[in-house]
C-alpha cells in the first residue's frame, strides 16, 4: 500500500502542476479575447486563427483540469443527503463512485476519443474555416484530459483505501477550519448584520432629528 501511496503522491503533484499551468492558459485566453474584440472593433477586422486560439485555450483549460479539480474536491457535488452520512460511509461511497462510475465513464470516454484524435492526425485535419489552424491538437486535449482524469481517480481510490484502513490521516478531518463554503456563508451573515446594524443607526438618527 506504501507504494501506491507513492503513486498517488506523484499523480497529485503532476496534476497539481497542470492546473497551476492552466491558471497562465487563463490569462492567455483573456488577452487573446480581449485583443480580438478590440480589433473587431476598432478595426472592423478578425481572424479566424485567433478566434479559434482563443477557443482551443478554453478547452485546454477546461478538459486538463479535471483532475485538477478532483484532487481539491472543486467538482460539483450534490451531497443533500451525503453530508448527512458519517465520514466512513462518506468514504465509502467514494470509493463506490470511483470504481463503478467516475473510472468507466472517463476510461470509456479515453478509449473512444483516442481514434478522433488520430484520425485528425493522421489526415493532417485543418479548420474549415477560412485561415483557420490544424485541428488535431484541439482533438488531443480530449484523450489527455480524461487521461489525467483517469489517473487522478486512481489516486482518490487509493488515498480513499488507505484512510478507511488508517494508514493516512482524513485531509477533511485534519484541515479543522470551516470549509469555503461555510466561509462564504458567514461573511454573507456578517455583511447582512452589518446592513441591519446602519439601518437601525440611520433609523435613530432619523426619528432624532425629527
């Protein structure tokens, strides 16, 4: 189990270097949109090739961080009933959902992506669009995307496996302090208590003066 463990430490540092990578991919993208509306308008003028820049950096953006997103638990979950569980059936069903549906779905996904990619390869496929750019690169980021899926969902199995069996320690139950969303929730309150705290105070001031 230690050596999956190192395993897994390895799939979390690389995927924690390709989301650190997408936050520059990010702003390339914002400069790339804002450039082209700029020329769009100032100039009455656009190009295809950086329109679908600024496409293929989105995507690159969006399928490379899927395990990114895993590893820091920033996927949606709808946990109106899973928050109510213990943390081991928690644990439980997490590994349950690996195996029988996060794996096969991203595995499925890989293997049927991997053809479209080399087919566009292989055919040396281009945009349809006048001036456009050469299509396969925007075909890889699918199988590479769920690739690095695929492996980070290896990595929550077998971070999953060793907590339940106390090998590792719970990262939810050692982080201790409120989650963000329990931290937005209170600046939410306090900035409500805030407002209430004004209007009784301009509310005084009011019936003072008169």
């Amino acid at each position: 189990m230690q050596g999956l463990l190192s395993i897994s430490r390895l799939i979390d540092g690389l995927n924690n270097r390709i989301g650190h990578l997408a936050y520059w991919l990010t702003l390339i993208a914002v400069l790339v949109s804002s450039g082209n509306a700029t020329v769009r308008y100032l100039f009455d003028t656009s190009s295809n090739a950086w329109l679908e820049l600024q496409w293929y950096l989105f995507s690159a953006v969006f399928l490379l961080c899927g395990g990114y997103a895993l590893l820091h638990s920033a996927h949606v979950r709808i946990d109106v009933i899973y928050s109510r569980w213990s943390r081991r059936t928690q644990l439980y069903i997490d590994v349950f959902g690996t195996l029988f549906f996060l794996l096969p779905m991203a595995i499925l996904i890989l293997y049927l992506s991997w053809p479209v990619f080399m087919n566009a390869f292989m055919n040396k496929e281009v945009s349809s669009n006048a001036g456009g750019l050469i299509v396969w690169p925007a075909r890889l980021l699918l199988p590479v995307g769920f690739f690095l899926l695929v492996l980070q969902g290896f990595s929550e199995l077998i971070k999953r496996i060793a907590i339940i069996q106390g090998l590792i320690a719970d990262p939810a139950l050692d982080a201790g302090g409120p989650t963000a969303e329990e931290d937005l929730a209170r600046a939410i309150q306090e900035a409500r208590d805030k407002d209430r705290k004004k209007d009784l105070a301009d509310a005084k001031r009011a019936s003072a003066a008169s």
